[in-house]
C-alpha cells in the first residue's frame, strides 16, 4: 500500500540521521541537499545490538501469527517470505508489514523467514520461537529464603526484568532481580533480604547469578540495573550499584565479606558504596569504582533517618552521539546528583557530573526537580541524548538545560506526544499541592505548553495516543477528570480504567493500556479485554507493572513478561494478532532502547519511541544504526 510522506519535523530528523556522508558532491549524488544550518557531518550512526530476526510463532485457534524484526541495517525495500519446514507458505513475497497469519496451522509448526534483497532470496532465519498456548515459558529459579537478624523468614519473588544479547548470539537475554517478600520502600524501617540478580538465557539456561550482599538494602529505590553494550564488543554488560559484600557471578566477592553496615532499623547509612560492570555472558565483577554521587552526609539529601539519602535512578543515554554511556544519580527531592561514566577497554572513566549545589547550578531551581524515574531522548535535535529528570534535563555535555520549576512526581511522559509540533514533548505529573497538578513541556526548552490547576498529591498520569477519535497522545491522571489532547483540551470524559502502562498489542496504530495482569482497549464508554495474563502476578504493589513490557520479539508490537504465580517461569506473551503496518524493530530505535533499559528504575514507566506511532501516523523514519 502507498506510503504518506513524512510531517516535516520527522522528515527533517530522517534526514539528520542520513546525512553520513560529508561532501556536497556527495549529498548531491544522493538526491540529497542541505537545509540552512544543516551540516553534512552532523549525522552519526548509532550503535546498536546485532539482532537476528527475532521470529516467533503464536498459536490460536485460527492458526499460527508468523512476526519476525525489520532491522534497521535491513534495505527500505527487503520483502520477506515465510516457510513451513522448509515449504513456502506464503503465495507472494510479504512486504506491507513483517507478520504472516499462517491459516490452520497446528501450535506445532515449525518456521522461518527468509529476507528478499535486491530480488535474491537470502538464507534462512533462525527457527521461530513457539508460543503453544499463546505465551512462552523462560524456566527460572527462585533463590533460597532466609531470616533476617530480627528474626523474620522471607522468601524470593521475581521482580523486574530487562534484557540485553549478553553472548553475542543475536538473540536476546534476560537479566532479572530476585526481590525478597520484605523488601522495603525507603520510607519503611526494617531489615530485608539480600538483592540477587539472575542472567537467563530464553530456554531457561541460567548463565549467572549475583549476590548484591547484606549491604544493599532491598526495594525500588535501591537497585537500578543497566543491561546494554556500553564498550561496543557485541555483548551487553550489566551495571549495579554494588556493596562490601557482593558475590558476582563467579563467586567472588566484593570489598569485605564480613562488614555489615545494616543499623538497628535496617537501614545502610554507612560503609562504602560502589558501581560495579559485569561481563553479561559470565556474571564477573569487571570494573568497580566508588559510586557517584558519595553518601556524605545523610542530612544533607533530606532527612536523617535514610529515607531520601538512598532515593537512585540509572539510565544508558548516547551523550557523544554515537556509542552509550551510562547514568547514575542520586536524589531528587532535594539536591540531586547525576554522573555519566563510559566503559572502555575494561574501565570506568567519568564523563561529567551535575550537581545541583554546584556553584553553577545552586538557586537556579534545579534542586527538587527529580522524578522517581527519569527519561533520555535527544530533545534538542542535537544528534546527542539528554536526560530528562523529571521537572529539569540535563544536557549531554552535563550542563543544566532547564527548569520548569514545578517540582517532584510520580510519573512522566517524553516522546513525540504531538504530531502537529516539532520535537518532543513531556507530560508530567507533581506531587507539591501547590503547583499544576500535571502539565505538558516542550522538552527542549521546558516551556510549558498546557497544565492543571494545583490538585494535592496527583499520583499517576500516561500520556499516549489510546484513542483514534483525537489527534496525537491523550493525557490523563488519577487526579484530574477526562483524558486530554495534546494542546490540553479536554477530549472524552471518561478516563481509562488505568492509569499504569501501555502496550502496542493489536493490529492498529494506537496503544493499549497494560494494567497488572490484563492489556485492554480504550472506549468511549468502556474498556475491552483483549488480553488476561494466565497463572501470572503483577510486581512492585499497586502499580502492578510487569517484569517487562516492550518490543523483544517478534515485529514492533510489544511483549509483556510477567513472572508466574509460583515464580518458577517468565512468562512472555507476544500478540497473536495480524497488522498491516510495518515499522521498523523498535528495538533500533535507540530513544525506545535506552527506555527499554531504564524502565526497571524506581516507579517504572512504558517506553515511547523517538516518533509518533498513533492513529493517523506519517511513515515511520527509519534509523542509522551500526551494529558490531
């Protein structure tokens, strides 16, 4: 089917990461030509993993759904067909999307794909993998309980998720936090378990397991770990905030392994703190430095008892333009602290660090400005990443970028919220009763577009394109009645009955909304189940998130991961319906990778692509990536 142009503001970021080349002559030859402050160098590839297809088969009752990647190193024009133990099923070459409903078909089936390039047939795709009863099970295994000092038994629930190609192999793997039955938000006194960390490969093959130690206490706030390829060797390495006391993959340990900083409350207010890399593949401590920012004085982040002294977030951001760097912080509602390290050649170097009491920085309204996440996408258009924290960002050199001034919150928004606009947006909303309750910002400039009035604590807001019958991402909140536009009118009164997740799980453009063990579609008069999770459980209380949501396999629709009742399975269910739209795998798009990476940090939020998907979309741009 014809393809729509571009909106000039996506046209004009397709182009930007086009143009490689650095020659007039050259554009020239390329039908290319440069836009006024446009330069010729300003686009650089970014690295991205080496995947393979990614395909997978779900069954129904009608017959298997056949999806597999559009990669981005992939041609524009690469067709596909479909083949049944080595029989083509499909009559013609698939082109319109990267999905094929195989009719009849038993949950059995064995398939591949194999690309069309240039009118020659390639070899063929790895086997798919089989969902059987419409979702797969990674087999994984619970740690042993224990006791904590006080004398109180717990034991182990699977937690949060992400994933990364820890080997090398094309396909990905998943890296998982273990969370004993007593950990605590920072707020809570008491003694937990230890954290433990588990790399599992997709038939249930634990490659590792790590021991974060006695020294880190357990809970949301405490353990944000990075899974993705910062040193560009083709296989990710994991990063965590680690303890005297942590035992890595090979059994070695950390610092000290008896020192116990633990108080009579529980809480870990002393002793030194680290960030250790580990190999992905093997589980072993490569690298470890002292965490930044230092604990210091415990006070001084706002309060003494421990609370808001432990309040990290992490994140992967591409500060240079073309490779990943990692993100550690600390603190948000009062000062807070972010540092930038890569990993090269087997070692930490520290980029930059911005610290709201900085001279720079102090009582310019940075201070108190964090979220319980943050976000990292190039919202000026610079070619480089920022971090957004919440009510301020930070750019990619370090320096401050700007304020909004309104304060801290439970959860935000950044992407292309509004079509009609250039750039990026962030809907956000704030926690201080005395400022708007939600709001949406340029996320270049912070310069607010829209808000509430002030409304108490407003706990939870999603801002995503849910309903075709208004124009770009509605916003909601659990403080404020109705969903609303991107230019803040109010356009249906009836709010979703959640206001957690998202997920692009059927076949049409707009997303749905993912809420603890159930995925359901958006109306104007009520909500309809398209999915029911069998036999699973939701993480993290009442935001009842899964281990992981986001496009992991298959075309770009989204998979959800939830752990299973008994916490012996993740449990993957990939969508068992067809589309007729083709994008290219989100995974290569490196604002919705590095979310992928980032969505385990503190109050997890969905991911959300450095473009618009929703109703009424231009041609998805298709990224420069580079793979090793």
């Amino acid at each position: 089917m014809p393809q729509p142009h571009p909106r000039p503001h996506a046209r004009r970021r397709s182009r930007r990461l086009l143009l490689a080349t650095t020659t007039a002559a050259a554009l020239a030859a390329a039908g290319l030509t440069l836009l006024p402050g446009e330069e010729a160098s300003a686009a650089t590839a970014r690295q991205a993993e080496k995947l393979d297809r990614g395909l997978v088969s779900v069954h129904t009752d009608a017959g298997n759904l056949v999806s597999w990647r559009w990669l981005g190193t992939d041609p524009d024009n690469v067709s596909f067909n479909v083949y049944r133990a080595g029989t083509k099923v499909n009559p013609t070459p698939v082109t319109g999307a990267t999905n094929y409903f195989h009719s009849g078909a038993p949950n059995s089936a064995d398939y591949t794909v194999r690309a069309i390039v240039n009118g020659t047939e390639q070899a063929d795709s790895a086997h798919a993998i089989q969902f059987r009863a419409g979702y797969k099970d990674v087999p994984i295994s619970p740690p042993a309980g224990g006791t904590t000092p006080d004398g109180v038994a717990y034991t182990y629930e699977a937690n949060d998720a992400s994933v990364g190609d820890l080997d090398g192999d094309g396909v990905l793997e998943f890296v998982l936090k273990w969370q004993p039955t007593n950990a605590k938000d920072n707020s809570q006194s008491g003694y937990t378990g230890n954290t433990i960390v588990d790399a599992v490969k997709l038939d249930g093959t634990r490659l590792w397991r790590a021991d974060l130690g006695k020294n880190i206490r357990s809970g949301a706030h405490y353990t944000q770990f990075q899974v993705y390829d910062y040193d560009g060797d083709g296989k990710a390495e994991v990063a965590v905030k680690t303890a005297d006391g942590t035992v890595d993959g090979q059994g070695k340990v950390i610092g000290s392994s008896s020192a116990d900083y633990r108080n009579s409350s529980g809480y870990v207010l002393s002793g030194p703190e680290y960030l250790t890399m580990f190999n992905g593949q093997t589980g072993a401590a490569m690298g470890t430095v002292d965490y930044v920012p230092a604990r210091g004085t415990v006070s001084s982040w706002g309060d003494s008892y421990g609370n808001r002294v432990d309040r990290f977030l992490a994140g992967t951001a591409y500060l240079d333009g073309s490779r990943p760097s990692l993100i550690t912080a600390r603190g948000y509602y009062t000062r807070s602290v972010i540092a930038a390290w890569d990993w090269r050649g087997g070692k930490f170097t520290r980029r930059w660090t911005f610290d709201t009491n900085s001279s720079t920085n102090s009582g310019k309204g940075y201070d108190g400005q964090g979220n319980h996440q943050l976000s990292v996408a190039d919202v000026d258009g610079d070619g480089k990443d920022e971090i957004v924290y919440g009510a301020m960002a930070v750019d990619d050199n370090g320096s401050a970028l700007w304020t909004t001034k309104n304060g801290h919150g439970d959860a935000m928004h950044v992407g292309d919220l509004d079509p009609s606009r250039a750039g990026l947006e962030e809907f956000k909303v704030d926690e201080d009763s005395s400022k708007p309750s939600s709001w949406m910002a340029d996320a270049k400039t912070g310069a607010v577009i829209w808000s509430t009035g002030a409304n108490g604590d407003n706990g939870r807001g999603v801002s995503g394109d849910i309903w075709s019958g208004s124009a770009g991402a509605e916003s909601w909140s659990s403080s404020e009645s109705g969903i609303r536009s991107p230019k803040g009118t109010v356009v249906s009164s009836r709010k979703p009955s959640s206001t957690n997740f998202l997920s692009w799980w059927d076949g049409d453009t707009t997303r749905e909304l993912l809420d603890s063990t159930h995925i359901d579609k958006y109306g104007t008069s009520s909500d309809t189940r398209l999915l029911t999770g069998s036999g699973v459980h939701s993480n993290n209380g009442t935001k009842a998130t899964p281990a992981l949501s986001g496009d992991i396999l298959g075309d770009w629709r989204e998979e959800v991961v939830w752990p299973t009742t008994n916490n012996t399975a993740l449990r993957i269910y990939s969508t068992p319906l067809e589309t007729s739209t083709r994008i290219t795998t989100l995974l290569h798009d490196t604002q919705y990778r590095t979310a992928l990476a980032w969505q385990n940090t503190a109050y997890n939020q969905p991911p959300h692509p450095s473009f618009f998907i929703g109703s009424g979309m231009q041609t998805a741009p298709r990224p420069t990536v580079t793979t090793p």
